[in-house]
C-alpha cells in the first residue's frame, strides 16, 4: 500500500512539473496578448473609424504600427543624433521622475541589456564571504577583475537569482569553477543548492589560497 501511494504521489508530482510551467506560459501569453490590445484600443478605434476594417483588424494593425514606432526609434537610437537624444530625455525624466530609473534598469534587465550581459560573461566561483579561512561558502559569479587582483562577485539567492548580493573579495577568498557556466550555476540556485556538487570537481583552487 505504501509503495502505491508513493507511485501515485510521484507521477501526480510528476505529471504537475510538466504541466504547470506550461500553464503558467500560456497565462502569461494570455494576459500579455490582452495588454498589448488594451494599450492599442484608442489607436484601434481610430483606425476603424477612419479605414473600413472591423475591430479585429484595426488591432492587428494597430499593433504593427506600434512595432512600426517602435523599429524606427531604434533605428535613431543606432545614430550619435539619436543616442545623444535618448541620453537628454533618459536625463530629463530621471530628474522628473525619480521611479524612471528604477523602471529603466529593470526593462533593461529584461530585455538583456548590458547588466545581463557581464553576468552571462562571468565567470562561476565559490565565494568565502566571510574571510578565506572560513568554512562557510556561497556560490557567486565574477562581474569585475581588478587592478589590485581583487573581485567583484555577484551572489545570486535562491530560488530566485535576479536578485542577490555584491560583494568585493580579495583573490584569496574566491575559487574560480572554470568548467562550470553560468547557466548551470544559475539552474543550482534556482534549484535550492540541488545539483552544486557540480561546483566541487570542477574547482581551482587559488594559489594564495592556504
């Protein structure tokens, strides 16, 4: 009987872990498609008064003039005009508005701007936060070299690895894990630490280090 009950719990278990990230998916699709018409509803009925086409349509071509706004934009912005333009307005807003900044770094984020791009070029390490003769470890990701041959790490928390912790070590407190990526890093975190024996074989461990 206990065997059974252990076979039912870890199929439905099973079965869940496939099926809720794809329901997750689809909502999110669902509530993106019905922001995206939101947004472009004023632009729609504009369009259907003005051009015979049904409601449908109006949107399908509100959203492609959108898109239409929105390539152009970034055609200036690839211009010196165009980036020294955006630097003025970024400027400009960022004073008005103090949340404008925050709001910029996170679409940044998202849309993997250069922020995301240091940290995919990072380079995987265990971290001694608390001094190099600690025991105690964290797993980090390298976002700076220094002069002084000091580090930048970034620690991610789990499970949920945009957020986390910076922390400026000395070369002697951080073990570089060259065989590891930062993808596989980053699925160990998400994964509460399930996995991070990955980070052991594969650790170099620096000469200074005693």
């Amino acid at each position: 009987m206990r065997r059974l009950r252990s076979f039912v719990i870890l199929t439905l278990l099973g079965g869940l872990a496939v099926v809720l990230p794809i329901t997750i998916f689809i909502f999110l699709l669902q509530w993106l498609v019905r922001l995206v018409v939101d947004l472009v509803a004023p632009l729609s009925a504009w369009l259907a008064d003005y051009v015979t086409v049904n409601a449908r349509t109006a949107d399908v071509l509100g959203v492609a003039l959108v898109l239409g706004v929105c390539f152009c934009i970034g055609l200036l912005v690839k211009t010196g005009v165009g980036r020294w333009l955006h630097r003025k307005v970024d400027a400009l807003l960022s004073r008005l508005a103090p949340g404008y900044s925050t709001i910029r770094e996170m679409v940044s984020q998202i849309m993997g701007g250069e922020g995301n791009a240091s940290l995919l070029n990072g380079k995987v390490c265990r971290a001694y936060i608390m001094g190099a003769q600690s025991p105690v470890c964290v797993t980090g990701i390298v976002t700076a070299e220094h002069g002084t041959g000091e580090y930048t790490v970034y620690v991610p928390t789990a499970p949920v690895p945009t957020s986390g912790f910076v922390y400026h070590l000395p070369a002697d407190c951080v073990v570089l894990t060259p065989d590891v990526s930062v993808e596989t890093a980053m699925r160990t975190v998400i994964a509460c630490g399930s996995g991070s024996q990955i980070m052991y074989p594969a650790a170099v461990e620096s000469s200074e280090r005693t």
